[in-house]
C-alpha cells in the first residue's frame, strides 16, 4: 500500500493547470458568442490564432453564422477539423438546417461522415430515403409512433406519411395517445389526440382536467359512458392517474367499472396497480399483478413485479418475472444475479451457479455478489501501469490538449465532450495512458471514468482514486467510520471534483445542501463556519464526514440504510424498510427512486474496491450489505431534526 500511495504522490508532479497565453482572449470569444456579438467573435479570432481552443473560437463563429455560411467555407472547416469533436458537432448541426432547408443533395453529401446522429438528424435522413423511393424509411420509422416521448419536428412527416398509408390506425393512434398519457407527457398527448378522427378526439381541457382530479372524473362519469372508445379510455387515463397517488382508492374505483371494459382493457389496468403498489412496498402489489395475466409489462413494470416477489420472498415469481423481459434485459448483471437466486431457493443448485458465473468477476454490483455466491474473494486484478512514454504520446493528440485547455480555463462540460471523443477507439494501452495523464492534471473525474473504461489491461488505483487523504482519513479515523465507505460515497457524490454543484445545489466533495451544511456545522460546534466556505476542501469533508455519522447512528450503524439516507434523506431510507428483516441487497434493490437505488448499490461496491486498495486483503460485499431491520419500533427519529 506505502509503494501505491509514492506511485500516486509521483503522479501529481506535473502542474495542474499551468496559465496560457491567450486564455483570457478565449474567454472574452465565448462571452461573445453568447451574446451573439460576431464583431466581437471576430476580433477574438485574429487574437488566438495558434492557441489550443483556436478551433473553438472558429466554430462559434461559423456557428453564429450557420443560416448564411456558404457550403465551401464550412466543408473547409470540416476538412482541417476532420475527425474532431468540433467537426461532428458542425456537420450535425449544418445537417439539421439542410434537412430543414430540403436541401437533399447537401444533406446527402454530409450525413455519411456523421458518427452520432440525433433523432431530429435520423428522421431528416429517414425523410430523405422516402424522397428516393425507399419504403424501407416507413418501416424504420414507424416504432417511433410508440416511444412515449415527444418527437423531433423532423419526425412529423413521416409520422403522417404512415397514418396516410394506413401504416397506422386508429388503433396505433390511441396505443400512443395511452403510452403517452402513463409517461405524462401531457403536451405530447394533445397534439397525438389531434389525428383522432372527427368526434373521437378528446380535448386539451378534457386531458388537463383528468390529469388534475382524476377522482372527480371517476366520479362524474355519466352511465353510458362505455358507448364510446373516448369515453374508456379517459376513464382508464382516470384510474391510471390515480393510481400514481393513491393505489388502493383506484383499485376501488376499477372494481365499480370494470364490467365496462375488455379483458385487455382490465390487464392493463392491473398492470398499473401492481407497478404503482410495487413501488410503495404494498401487499397487494403480486396479487394485482396476477390479475393482470398476460397483459404486456413496460421495462419498468416487469422490473417491479421482480422487485416486489423479492420483498416478498417469493423466488417462484422472480424467476416467472425475469423470464416475461425482454431477452437482452434479461441479460443485464442484475436480473441475471437474482433468477440464479430464484434458482438457488428453488433447489436448482446448478442452474443458478451457472448464472452466477456468467457475471462473477464483473467490477458491479451483481458481479460482486455472485462472486460472494461462489465463495470467491473479491480481488483487484494485476496492476497495469503506462510507460512515461505512452503519456507523453497521448498529451501530444490535439483532442486531448484542446480538453486540458478547456479544463483549465473552466469549461468543464465542453472539455468532458472533447475528452470523451478523443477516447474513442483507444485500446486499454492508450486508455491507462490518458487516465494517467488526468490524474496528473488533477482531473480526478476523467481519470476515473478512463481508467474504468479498459477491458483487460486495468489500473484500480486510478478507477478508485483517492486524493484527498490528508483530509478524508484522520475524521473517518476520528469518527470511526469506514474509510473505504467514506470514499465509496464521496466517489459517487462528486468524483472527487471540489467545486462540484448539483442542479439542485449541493456543493463541494461531499455534496453537501446548504441548510445540511449550516445544520451540521451548528451541531458540530463549528464556530468560524460560513456557507460560502462549503466548497472548502477541509470544511467540506469535515461537514460530510460528521452529518455521515450521524446519518449512520440515527439508522442502527447500517451502511446500506445509511448511504439511502445521505442521497434520498433519513426519513425515506427508514420509510423503506420492511414489516420484517431483509436482506441488504433486496433492500438496495427495491428501493422506490432509480437515483437512489443506482447510488446504494455503487457506493456499496465502490467501498469494497476502496477497502480492497486500503486494506491490501481480499473483501466481500455481502457481509457489508447484511440485513436490514423491520419497521417496528424504528420509525421514530433519535435526532427529530437530522435533515
């Protein structure tokens, strides 16, 4: 551990982000494209001629000048940039004004050389083949009509060009109009009704109304109601939309009109509640969804009647469910995990050992635990380090030094696009050469998500990084916490970025919120704590580290109750616990919000590698995700007002 610890030490002899000539002159070019000043841009230009992100300052120009740009002086840049991030993004967006323009020559010229087109951009090259003749456009479009999802403008025509052809029916029409209504995608929803035909259309008002007081359009039906297939299929939008809020009251309101409507109708009906009682832990969850038969499941339907028969120790339905996914879900690390724990239940010892090897040795979640399932250590795998030539070889790639010029003058978003283009390709070599090369620039997120990128040749230390150690150790070490945990948070909080501010304004390393942060403080005694001293290093670890504690001994000292609790809140993380004991990973698993239950399974994985590191032993992470306690007697906060 002492010779990782010097190799990490050497790591950071490089500067971080030296100054640049002509790095204030970028800076001025952005402000001015974003005030759409082109005399200004241009002026900029002349003054960063032979600086790094001088291609930058050249793209927002031709941007801004998109509309009028001649075809020979943007195909100029394209050439010089050829290959580049900047490239791509020009031809993308050129390609969106040619498609708009119907100018299919141009457009034809340009998309081959695309890498990653949008959906706008494929609906303009789908729109172009069908100008060709090609009916082969109408059949690629045509699953578009059922993403529950608004489309480009781009997508419109072929859209109607279906419906014309009678590609799509009435039927498809209101397939979608339902999809969307489930999504709440209400806006969608309207304009979908509008190819309803004459008399069927519900209006906005109608759609709005529901969608604000289901219960009392429940309520107002009129008798006949069921004559018309608006009349159904409001009331199906009715008693889905209630269900989101309150399962139990629209299972009631179903069984007074269920007799109205066919057994389709009704499976679908019973899908939703089961989904929506699934996700608040309700009994009646498996039982409504064994109402709902063979009714087809959304992703998210079917991963919750999983999730559910979990809960409720019910391995016969787990393997039922897995086996109603899709094939290539049923083949994510997860659900290939928990069949073989419905195997295992069942006395299928063979069939579910060989499901466990199919992912053992995974760097996740479920890759760790079928590894625990096996009796196998969890171990870091030889370490690969480049050679300083390998770093050098990739600092010299124009890519990746217009991404540290971004990085040091603070563009972060646009230096992660230019980084993450310029790794395409690279093989695990060249990867562990630029993950290097980041962390000597203290870029501690792209070292990170680099180095987790290779497939053979890996270099654990820098996928579990862990800067900071002067700060983070002696308070977990105070504090009694585990250190590898610590980090396996702080890893998923912030990627080690300082100044790090989410969309909802947690900051720093540990992303703490405000109110959190002067709570903490108070508690703590902290007397010379402002808020503006939140993004500091040391303030910033010692407020997370501390409200960590107490989020550990208000919640029975329990990691995996503990880590909810830091993203989700103390109140949920309890609230989600069962009427009896379960098991750490069917807690992790079942838990209500996609974020938090994504965020408790990394942070649970991350301290296994990170102990690993630290420890220099073998780890598992089964006895770490233990067992989680009932509600009983534990719904009362010890701190009333831990935030």
């Amino acid at each position: 551990m002492k010779r990782l610890l010097c190799v990490l030490l050497l790591a950071f002899s490089l500067p971080a982000f030296p100054a640049a000539n002509g790095d204030e002159r970028v800076l001025a070019a952005r402000d001015a494209v974003q005030r759409g000043d082109r005399a200004k841009l241009a002026k900029q230009l002349e003054a960063v001629r032979g600086h790094d992100l001088e291609p930058y300052v050249e793209y927002w120009l031709l941007r801004l000048r998109l509309e009028e740009a001649g075809a020979a002086e943007l195909r100029e840049f394209l050439g010089r940039q050829a290959g580049s991030y900047l490239a791509e993004k020009l031809r993308g967006e050129w390609l969106k004004v040619l498609g708009k323009r119907r100018e299919w020559d141009a457009f034809d010229a340009e998309y081959p050389p695309l890498v990653q087109a949008d959906q706008e951009i494929t609906c303009y090259a789908l729109q172009n083949r069908l100008r060709l003749a090609d009916l082969g456009a109408l059949d690629e479009a045509r699953p578009l009509w059922f993403m529950p999802a608004d489309l480009p403008e781009s997508c419109m025509p072929l859209m109607e060009q279906l419906l014309a052809d009678k590609r799509l029916g009435t039927d498809d029409i209101w397939e979608r109009l339902r999809r969307l209504l489930e999504a709440k995608k209400l806006g969608a929803a309207k304009a979908t009704a509008a190819y309803l035909p004459v008399g069927q259309a519900p209006s906005a008002k109608t759609l709005d109304a529901i969608a604000d007081k289901p219960l009392r359009h429940l309520a107002l039906l009129p008798p006949n109601f069921a004559a018309s297939r608006q009349g159904r299929e409001m009331a199906l939008f009715a008693v889905q939309r209630l269900a989101r809020t309150d399962p139990a009251q629209a299972a009631q309101q179903w069984e007074g009109i269920r007799d109205k409507f066919s057994a389709a109708d009704g499976g679908y009906i019973y899908a939703q509640l089961g989904w929506q009682a699934a996700l608040r832990h309700l009994p009646e969850a498996l039982a409504w969804y064994a109402k709902a038969g063979s009714a087809p499941l959304s992703d998210e339907q079917v991963a919750w009647k999983v999730r559910a028969a979990l809960r409720a120790q019910n391995w016969a339905v787990v393997g039922e469910a897995i086996g109603q996914m899709p094939k290539a879900m049923q083949a994510q690390p997860d659900w290939i995990y928990w069949l073989g724990r419905a195997h295992e239940a069942l006395g299928r010892q063979e069939e579910a050992r060989a499901l466990y090897q199919r992912i053992a040795g995974q760097p996740n979640f479920y890759g760790n635990l079928a590894d625990d399932e096996l009796g196998r250590p969890i171990q870091l795998p030889p370490l690969a380090k480049p050679a300083g030539e390998e770093v050098k070889a990739v600092a010299a790639l124009p890519g990746i030094r217009r991404a540290l010029a971004l990085f040091r003058i603070d563009m972060r978003i646009e230096g992660i696009r230019e980084w993450n283009w310029t790794l395409r390709g690279m093989d695990d070599a060249k990867l562990l050469a630029a993950a290097e090369l980041a962390h000597r620039h203290e870029i501690f997120d792209r070292a990170i998500n680099t180095a987790d990128r290779t497939l053979a040749l890996h270099d654990y230390s820098m996928r579990y990084l862990a800067p900071f150690r002067e700060h983070v150790e002696p308070k977990a070490k105070a504090l009694q916490l585990d250190q590898g945990w610590v980090y396996g948070l702080m890893r998923q909080e912030s990627r080690f970025i300082t100044n790090a501010k989410s969309v909802v304004g947690a900051k720093g390393l540990m992303q703490l919120m405000p109110k959190t942060a002067s709570w903490v403080a108070k508690k703590i005694g902290m007397k010379d704590f402002q808020p503006g001293r939140t993004n500091d290093t040391d303030v910033n670890v010692t407020l997370g580290t501390n409200y960590l504690k107490l989020v550990l001994d208000e919640l029975d000292s329990h990691p995996v109750l503990a880590s909810a609790a830091y993203n989700a809140g103390p109140g949920r993380a309890r609230k989600w616990r069962d009427v009896k004991p379960i098991e750490g990973a069917i807690y992790a698993e079942t838990i209500p919000f996609s974020e938090t239950r994504d965020y408790v399974k990394k942070v649970m994985s991350n301290s296994v590698y990170y102990s690993a590191l630290f420890d220099g032993q073998p780890q598992s992470l089964k006895p770490r995700l233990g067992t989680i306690a009932p509600k009983n007697g534990y719904d009362s906060p010890r701190i009333s007002d831990l935030p």
